[in-house]
C-alpha cells in the first residue's frame, strides 16, 4: 500500500519536474529562495493555461447565444464583500502546533496525518490548539494613507464582479431571461495551508459563470449545468474514470448555497475537487440589492411578472484544472529504443501545435525548413529545432510537450517538395505536399 503512494507521489514529482525542465510551469521570485504558494507560468505553460481558458471561453460564450463575457476588476467597493458576506464568514478553521509552530487547517489535520490530534508535521499528539476563525482575504489600502477608511481587498472569488454587473450586462444587451455572464480572473485567497503544487495557491485564476433563471426553473438549470460542465472536459479528452462527483452534504454547503456538486478529479495525490456547480438561489442579487439600496429585480414580460432572479453558478479554477489536464495527459511509454514520457494533451490544448525540424543543419535544408515553419506558423505556436541530435531525439522532446506534429524536412523534400509529418500518439509518418501542409494539419488539429 505504501509503495502504491509513493509511486503515486513520484508521479507528481515527475510531472512537477517536467514543468520546471521544459518551461511549464515555475516557482514564483525562486532566485529569492520563492514565495510560498505562488508559481509562475513559463513560456509553454502560458500558451497551455491560455488554451484551457479559450477552450472554456469559446464553449460557454461564443459558441452559445444565452451567455456574455464579462471582465470586472479585482479590487471592488468594501461594502461588496460585506453584502456578500465573506467579511464576516470568509474564515478558515486555523490550528497551531504549540510544539512546532506550525500551522494548518482544522479540517486537513485528519487527512494529512491520520489523526485529528496528531501534528501532521512534528507528529506529536495533543499539541494542536483549538481552532480560530482565519479570514482568508487578502487586505490592500487604496490611496496614500494606510486607513480603515481605505481599507479594499484583492477579490477571493470572480463572482461578485458579475452580481454587481447583472442590470448593466442584462439592460446594454438587452438581454432576457435565462442567460449567463462568464468571466476569466485572477483571485487571491491567504490559504493557511497551500500546496500541490498549482493546486491549491494563494494568487490563482477562475473561470466562472453565473446564470440567471426564473425561480420556478432552479432544479432543472441545475441538472442541465452540471451535464454540460462534466461533458467539457470529456470533449477535451479527459478519461471519464478520473471524474466523479461529490455532492456536498448539508454541513459542507456554504451559506449562500440550496445545492452545490463538486466534479473532482483523481489526482496523482488522490480525489480532489476541480470545479463546483452550485444553486445559489436570489442571495447574491437580494443581498446586493439590500446593501446598495438598488433595486435588482427583473421584470419578466412573458410570464408578466417580476423577481429577484436565481443564480446557477459553474466555477473552476483555471490553474486546478490545468493541472488535471496535464495530469490526464502524462505518460510514460515503452517504445522499441526506451521510455518514452509523452502528454497525450488534446490538440486544442497543446502548448506548441507543430514543430518543424530540418534532417541536417546544411542548406539548403534549413533554408526549406525555414519556408515549411512559415507555412505552419498561422496554426498556433510553433516550433522550429535543428539543435543537434537524432530526429528520433527531437521527436521525443516534443513528445515531451505534447507537440501534436513534427514536420521533418529530409533531402528528399528538396526533389519532391514533401515533407514527413510524424504523428504524437501513434507515432505514425506519412508524407504530406508542401503545398497542402497547412490545410491539412488545420483538418487535422480540428479534428
Ligand atoms: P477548496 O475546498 O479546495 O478550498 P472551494 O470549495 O473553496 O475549494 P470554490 O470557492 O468553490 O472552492 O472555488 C471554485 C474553484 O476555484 C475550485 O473548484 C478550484 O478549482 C478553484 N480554487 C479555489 N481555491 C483555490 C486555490 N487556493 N488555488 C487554486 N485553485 C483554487
């Protein structure tokens, strides 16, 4: 059993590793020795993180006619957060090691050490404190005095910027009921006991949509949503067996919540959430509507009636869910000449979409080659490689980053201006014309 975990725990240490080699992912201000929490995504990473948000964008906003976008700023009016009520109930349950001074969350005691009463990092029983209410928002001041009065807070969640927004966006676009408003952003939340690698960070991005029905439709928005969100990350080849969903029971519900399922993912490190569907019921818009003093309700001219709307809420983290995918994706295969590491990403996420690399570094290949990178250059990020080393060498490095293609340019090419396309998963060669390279890997991305 033991072993099993290890096994499981190297695996995120391979993936981890992975990140940092081939510019993923890194740790944040590392030559200062880091900042606990906070990572920082690398050339490659950026590219894959963008794909994950224009994956989930395109889905909800362009591909459909009932869901707008939205983009609210990150610092917003204190009473926001007093309306919303993460002032007040925003806490975690903190406990401290009165041996080790360490510090963690009461409910993660028991998981991290398998006892509710054991130090999970000095392992010494009895030691840990009664636990205390810790608000998990970040505080800044706007202005140049550092004064309650100027007190504002980095937003813990996308959320309220929608709330806040829903007559402006539903009065500009005319828009009628039920329709939603997605938004992409960063949020910040002072985790007491952060870790996983980008799973659990103080600085990390959502992505969320608020929808917004008639009461009388809750249950079925609801069952329609979580359809859809688990059906997204099927579409992008997530295996079905590691999803499952967590209802949340009445003692997890948070306190603006009638029902809330989690979609978690089974991680190197075991089940976890990634994103959570939530009935929100009319507590956003009729508690704003209460502190603003606004009215927010909607008169709704077919039905001739007016309410304060519910709110079917879909919320994922960007970074959390780019971990599942990576995770998803990783293997380690035995090939004829070894083991190969490949991320079998879809090839909507993939980071660089094909890599063109010359036989030889003599003209006039490269000059070829060159001509062939421009050509596929429109696809996405591309790569051009004609460092040393077998082509066998420079196929596995792209396998590595999840390269979907590698166009070879061999002196072949020169006579009959084809080029050798070698597939990523099947690891399969044909030869394609130079001519019809771009639209052909074009069908072949989308497909
Ligand atoms: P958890 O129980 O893991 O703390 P939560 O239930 O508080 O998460 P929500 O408030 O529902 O999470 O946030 C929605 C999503 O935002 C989560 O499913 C997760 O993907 C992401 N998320 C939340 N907190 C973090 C974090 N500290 N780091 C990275 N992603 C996060």
């Amino acid at each position: 059993m033991e072993k099993a975990v290890n096994k499981e725990s190297d695996r995120m240490q391979d993936i981890i590793s992975l990140c940092k080699r081939r510019g993923f992912i890194f740790p944040s201000s590392e030559i200062y020795g880091g900042l606990n929490a906070v990572f920082d995504y690398g050339p490659l990473g950026v590219e894959f993180k963008n794909n994950v948000k224009r994956a989930w964008w395109d889905t909800l906003t362009r591909m459909r006619d009932d869901v707008v976008g939205l983009d609210a700023g990150i610092l917003m009016a204190r009473r926001v957060w007093q309306a919303s009520g993460h002032e007040e109930v925003f806490t975690d349950p903190l406990v401290d090691c009165t041996n080790c001074k360490s510090r963690f969350r009461a409910d993660h005691v028991a998981e991290m050490s398998g006892d509710p009463d054991v130090c999970p990092n000095c392992g010494m029983r009895g030691t840990l404190t009664e636990p205390r209410k810790f608000n998990l928002m970040f505080k800044t001041y706007m202005g140049p005095v550092e004064e309650d009065a100027g007190l504002v807070y980095l937003r813990p969640e996308t959320a309220q910027g929608i709330y806040v927004n829903f007559q402006n966006v539903q009065q500009s676009m005319r828009k009628r009921l039920p329709f939603g408003i997605a938004q992409i952003g960063k949020a910040f939340r002072n985790e007491i006991s952060p870790g996983n690698f980008i799973f659990r960070t103080r600085e990390f991005e959502q992505m969320e949509m608020q929808f917004f029905i008639d009461p009388t439709s809750e249950e079925r928005w609801f069952e329609y949503w979580r359809e859809q969100r688990w059906n997204w990350y099927l579409g992008l080849g997530m295996k079905a067996e590691h999803l499952r969903w967590h209802p949340h029971g009445p003692d997890e519900l948070a306190h603006y919540a009638r029902a809330a399922m989690d979609i978690e993912y089974e991680f190197p490190i075991g089940w976890k959430e990634i994103e959570g569907i939530h009935d929100r019921t009319d507590y956003d818009l009729k508690r704003h509507a209460e502190y603003s003093g606004k009215d927010l309700s909607y008169y709704d001219d077919a039905e001739k009636k007016s309410y304060i709307p519910f709110i079917i809420e879909t919320s994922v983290g960007a970074d959390r869910s780019t971990l599942a995918f990576l995770c998803d994706a990783y293997d380690e295969e035995e090939v004829s000449d070894g083991t190969r590491v490949v991320l079998h990403l879809h090839k909507r996420l993939a980071p660089v979409k094909v890599a063109v690399m010359p036989l030889s570094k003599k003209e006039p290949l490269v000059e070829l080659a060159h001509k062939v990178h421009d050509e596929v250059r429109p696809l996405g990020l591309t790569q051009y490689d004609e460092t040393g080393g077998s082509i066998g060498k420079r196929y596995r490095r792209q396998d590595e980053i999840g390269t979907p293609y590698c166009g070879t340019v061999d002196f072949e090419s020169l006579e009959d201006q084809q080029v050798t396309i070698r597939e990523r998963d099947s690891m399969a060669q044909r030869r394609v014309p130079i001519a019809e390279l771009r639209a052909t890997l074009a069908a072949d991305l989308l497909g």
